[in-house]
C-alpha cells in the first residue's frame, strides 16, 4: 500500500485505514493492545462514527470507518496512534522491556526530538482510502478479513475463527469487543440520519 498524506476533510463518508507500527515490530500483539483499540472505538462511536470493520494484528491495523459530517478521519486516526503510543510505551515500561524501549527511542528524528517525540511506535504516515461504492468496500473488507490466514501469518485456520476481527459479524452477525456495524446500514440506509444513500 501506498500511505497517503492527503487530509480528507470533514465531509462525511465511510474510509478505509491502514495504521502500521514502527519497523513492523508486533507492538500491538506485545503490549495486548487490543483492548485500547477497542475503546477506541467505542469513544468514537459516541462522536456518530461507525465501524463497519476492522482486523487488528500483531504489527498492524484496517479499520473501515463510516464518519460523519464535522469530524475528521485523518484527526481521530492521529489521535487512535498518539494515545495507543502512550499506552504502548507504558506498558512496556510495565513489563520492564528495555530492549524494545530502546529500540524505539533509537527510531526518533532529529525532528521527531525537537517536538518531544521520545520513542517511535508507528510509522508517520497512515493509508486512508474513501470507499464511494459497494464493490470497493466488499474489496476491503475481503482484503482485511483474509489478513490473519494468508501470507506469512497463519493466526487462525478460518477468517472467522480470528477473534480480532469483524469476519465473524459478517458470517453469523455476532458481535463481541467492538462496536460494529453492517456496511449496509451506511451504503444503503437503515432508517437512522446520516447514511449514505446510493443514488
């Protein structure tokens, strides 16, 4: 994937994002960070975003987000990485893990020192894509679900067996730690303002 710096605004729609951690190290998996995600979710959906799909793995995250007019996506995925990163760091602190401590410091800019910036935890750029139609969206999705059981990693023997991840709402429509939602009840409406209604 190509990261993008490009500011999508504040108009409303749904995006979907890409957060890598620095040097591709499995900080999320080290530190369980997945619960801090996890309510990172569940603080924006109280500001009117939807999650409509996500796969968090051990180095890296997809999110597809549904966001509303006001907000922006590129504002909350900075905000998600700055406070994981805080998180992150205290709890390898917690754990006493020097090595990796260290190794993240070594990764800070002369520019990243100059704004205070004392450990790198993800890399500067994030991937935000606006997903406009129902095939790019099912495109990402598919992408993101296949995540855990292809390539190099081999987290689960079914997408759907992968409990970091909204497969399993998309097969059975269980929900478990994250506040999900039906790309359907956005792309198509759902009777609930602010949906995306296709022409």
């Amino acid at each position: 994937m190509v990261p993008t710096h490009k500011d999508q605004g504040t108009t409303e729609g749904i995006f979907f994002c890409t957060a890598t951690c620095w040097d591709w190290l499995p900080l999320i998996e080290r530190t369980g960070l997945y619960d801090h995600i996890y309510q990172w979710m569940h603080l924006i959906a109280t500001k009117g975003c939807r999650t409509l799909g996500y796969v968090l793995m051990p180095n890296h995250l997809h999110l597809l987000v549904h966001v509303p007019e006001g907000l922006s996506i590129n504002t909350l995925l900075a905000n998600m990485k700055r406070f994981a990163a805080y998180e992150v760091i205290k709890r390898l602190e917690g754990k006493e893990n020097s090595a990796l401590l260290h190794r993240l410091a070594s990764g800070v800019t002369q520019g990243g020192s100059a704004r205070d910036q004392k450990h790198c935890v993800w890399r500067t750029s994030s991937d935000i894509k606006p997903c406009e139609s129902e095939r790019f969206i099912l495109q990402k999705l598919d992408y993101m679900h296949a995540n855990p059981v292809s390539g190099k990693w081999t987290l689960a023997e079914r997408s759907m067996d992968y409990v970091h991840s909204s497969a399993l709402f998309y097969h059975t429509g269980e929900k478990h730690h994250a506040p999900i939602h039906h790309f359907h009840d956005v792309l198509f409406g759902d009777g609930t303002s602010g949906s995306l209604r296709r022409p």
